[in-house]
C-alpha cells in the first residue's frame, strides 16, 4: 500500500505546482522603486503641504502660484542633486571596499574563506558541506570575490544603482507629483476654490500612489492607499493652522 501511494503524492503535488502560475520578479527596475515611490509621493506631499500653508497665511492664487512653482523647481532640483550624489558616494565606497577585498583574497586568503566558512555554516548549511562549498570557491579569485560582494557587503551586480538613473527619477517624477498641486493655481481665480480642487487631486493621487505601491509589495492596496492619503491629511491640517498663525501674526 505504501509504494501504491508515493506515485499518487507526488503527482498530486505535481498537479499543484501547475496549478499555480508562475509570477515574474519586477527585473530591472526594482532598485529604483525607492526614487520612482519617493519622487512621486514628495512632489505630491510636499508641495501640497507648502500651498496649504500660504493659502492659510492669506496668499492670493497668483502668488501662491508662484510659490508652488518656485518650491516644485528647487524640490525636484534637490531631489535630483541628493540622489544622484547619494548614489555615487555609495557607489564610490563599495568600489573601494571592493579593492580592499582583492587586497585580502590575495594577501590574507585562508582569512577570507575562514569568513566564507562561518557565513555559509550561519546559513544552516552542515559541516562538512560547507568545506565542499568553500574548497570549491577557493579555486577562484573571481568567486571569493563575488560570495563577498553578496555576503559580506550585501551586494549583487545586477542591483546596482545608476546615478544618473536614480538622479532623473527623483528629479522628474517630484515634478510630476507636484502638477495636481499647481494646475488648479493656473485654471482658478480664487485661492480657495483653487486649493480645493489640489487637494482633492493631490489626496486622489497619493491614493494611488499607495495602491500601486502595496501591489508592487504585495501589500493591502486599499490600507496602503489610504495610509499615503491619511499622512498628507493630517499635514495638510498642521500647514494650514501654521499658515494661518503666521499669516495673522504678520498682519
């Protein structure tokens, strides 16, 4: 009865696993996910934020027009500037951790694979295939090298970030958040009627933000969505009393 079963179980399983589709990584774009999510939900935020403060200081639509502009170039010129300096530093330093580390395969070898040994032996691997593992990469430079780049400085080639990559994203898509905000400037006269029509373009947009955000991550969207929304409502509410005060105090 036992070997009748085994053919049964493992077709079933079998059967299973055609059963589910198989789902594609994100691929490329996935170490810019972090610039495309932060471009997009700064420019919205951000922005909105600064014109619901002058809006409540009692700006007219022209010149809170003009600050939105104003603050949607020096954000995405900031954006654009940070990122793409934070990259290349990051960049610069792993360039010269990783020559230090060819200066260690060669002068400090056994060193090396003594530490190959005690990450792979942290992984769960046995004894005595860890030293098949390790005996295996020590015939290689190469392939020290790239086990270092991934255990020791968490580091995969096909994740590295392009600065000038990094720098555009940021940069453009902060403009790109920031038009919900500053379009109803142009099209209304009142600053009032104005800021209405960006607010609920700007919460619109950090709902879906969120949205795609958490199907990315495979995350809740409807919870996702309105916790992007959630956060810039109540800054919205801490820009407008802030606003208002500052604009009576200066009157």
């Amino acid at each position: 009865m036992l070997v009748g079963t085994i053919p049964f179980v493992a077709t079933d399983r079998e059967a299973r696993r055609e059963g589910t589709p198989y789902e594609p990584h994100i691929g490329e774009t996935r170490q810019y996910w972090r610039d495309i999510i932060l471009g997009v939900n700064d420019g919205l935020v951000s922005i909105f934020l600064l014109v619901v403060g002058v809006v409540g200081g009692g700006l007219d639509t022209d010149q809170v027009l003009l600050t939105a502009l104003a603050g949607a170039l020096a954000g995405a010129v900031s954006m654009a500037a940070g990122e793409y300096l934070a990259t290349k530093s990051q960049d610069q330093v792993l360039e010269a951790e990783l020559r230090l580390e060819k200066v260690h395969i060669r002068d400090h070898r056994q060193q090396e694979l003594d530490q190959l040994t005690e990450m792979f032996s942290d992984m769960g691997l046995r004894e005595e295939d860890v030293d098949m593992v390790v005996a295996a990469f020590d015939r290689s430079d190469d392939a020290i090298l790239n086990a270092m780049k991934a255990l020791e400085f968490g580091f995969v080639e096909s994740e590295r970030r392009s600065p000038y990559r990094a720098m555009l994203a940021s940069g453009c898509l902060f403009l790109v958040g920031s038009l919900p905000v500053v379009i109803p400037f142009f099209v209304f006269d009142s600053a009032n009627v104005a800021l209405a029509w960006a607010t609920v373009l700007a919460l619109t947009g950090l709902f879906i933000v969120g949205v795609i955000k958490a199907r990315v991550a495979k995350h809740n969207w409807l919870t996702s969505g309105f916790e992007n929304m959630a956060i810039a409502g109540i800054g919205g509410v801490i820009a407008w009393l802030i606003g208002s005060a500052v604009g009576t105090a200066l009157v």
